[in-house]
C-alpha cells in the first residue's frame, strides 16, 4: 500500500522561509502535488512534480527527488495569510491511478 | 465562474437516516470524486466516475453509494447513517485523470455532516 508522511505542525515567522517535507512510498509512481486549505476551506491546488528538480511558482516552490522518494514545498517571504493546512498527495498505479493525500502539515505563520 | 458546487454545506443527521449529497460541476469535466476528511486527517477517497454511467470503489466505500448519469452530477448517498460517517465531505473535478500531468483536482466548498 501507499503512504505520505508530512509533519504534523509547523511554525515561522512572517517574512521567513518555511520548507515543508514529504516521504512516500508506492507503487508505480507518477508525480507529487501540493494543495493548501484554510480552515473550513476547500483544498486547492499549488503544484506538481513529476520529475526531479524544482518548479517554482512565484513565492511558493516544489521539489522532488524520485530516487529519494522525497518531496518539499518551499514558502519564501512568509505572509500571515500563508497560514493554513498543506497536503501532499502522490498519484500512483499501486492506488489505481488515483491521487493519495498525507495526513497535512498545519503551517502556523506568527507575527 | 462556478467550478465545483455541493449542496448541503452543513447537514445534522440522525443515526439511521440516509441523504444524498449533490455535487455539479460545469467544466465539462470527465472526472469525479468523492474525498472525505476527518478532523485533522488528510482526505481520503471514496468513490470516483471516469464518465457519465462509470464509477468505481476508491479507498473507503463502505456505507455511501454513488451515481453518474450525467457529465456534471455526481450525488453521493449515505445509507443508514452511522457516527462514524461524521465528516467534512468534499467533490472534486478533474479534466484527466487524477489530474494527469498536471496534478490538479478542482474542489469543492465541502459538505459537513454531523450524524449523531
């Protein structure tokens, strides 16, 4: 079977750089996505690896090592509004096809 | 631009009751999910359609039904309601396959259902 793991609760501060880590293990591979939720809000979608190296999308970036089975999300410059759950998810064939989430991360940003 | 719409956004029910949840979509996309998310959890995948007449199983089926008669609907049914079925429920919409090659999933605002 599959599985994510993200950390639970991460804390910066406005302005800083947060770096948010994804592990998994599957079967048959296709790519990793990032998704943000408010609380109360619907997931959407911020990026997607499906080779290795970094995709960068204005401040927020992405990054994946398939031969590490690793993924982060970058967040530069750090605003309040940043604050929020994100989700790694990785589609694969071992889950027939579908996309698979972790667990979250909740991203705290302080003043 | 509307993108994914469910109806009810909050629903109490009692332990046996059944209800249907409305999902439509009007990016004519192919396909549809079904994801529930519990308090603090990631979401997790209960159903999905290809196309209209297709669905199929996703992770946690057990309890909900779904059908697909159209291109834009997608409804999910509890039957007997059970607590364990308390849980934030969200539809989702993609243009290729669990977003393909872009990864995207189109979601919904999210169906919170309470079963006491």
């Amino acid at each position: 079977g599959q599985s994510l793991e993200q950390p639970s609760e991460v804390t910066a501060v406005e302005g800083a750089i947060v770096q948010i880590n994804c592990t998994y293990q599957t079967s048959g591979f296709y790519g990793l996505s990032w998704y943000q939720q408010h609380d109360g809000g619907a997931p959407t979608f911020l990026s997607y690896n499906a080779l290795d190296g970094l995709e960068e999308t204005g401040r927020f970036s992405s990054f994946l090592s398939r031969s590490d089975s690793y993924g982060y999300l970058l967040l530069q410059e750090l605003q309040m509004k940043d604050s929020a759950s994100y989700f790694c998810a990785v589609r694969e064939a071992g889950a027939g096809n579908m996309l698979t989430f972790g667990g979250g991360t909740r991203l705290m940003v302080k003043p | 631009n509307a993108g994914v719409t469910q109806t009810p956004k909050f629903r109490i029910l009692k332990i046996g009751q059944s209800m249907t949840l409305q999902c439509t979509q009007d990016m004519n996309h192919n396909y549809m999910y079904w994801y529930r998310q519990d308090p603090g959890m990631g979401l997790k995948l209960i159903y999905y359609s290809v196309g209209a007449g297709i669905t199929d199983k996703g992770e946690v089926p057990n309890g909900y039904n779904v059908s697909r008669s159209t291109t834009e609907d997608f409804p999910l049914r509890l039957e007997l309601a059970a607590p364990s079925q308390t849980s934030v429920y969200f539809c989702a919409s993609s243009s290729l396959l669990a977003g393909g090659n872009t990864g995207e999933l189109f979601f919904g605002e999210g169906s919170r259902l309470t079963v006491l």
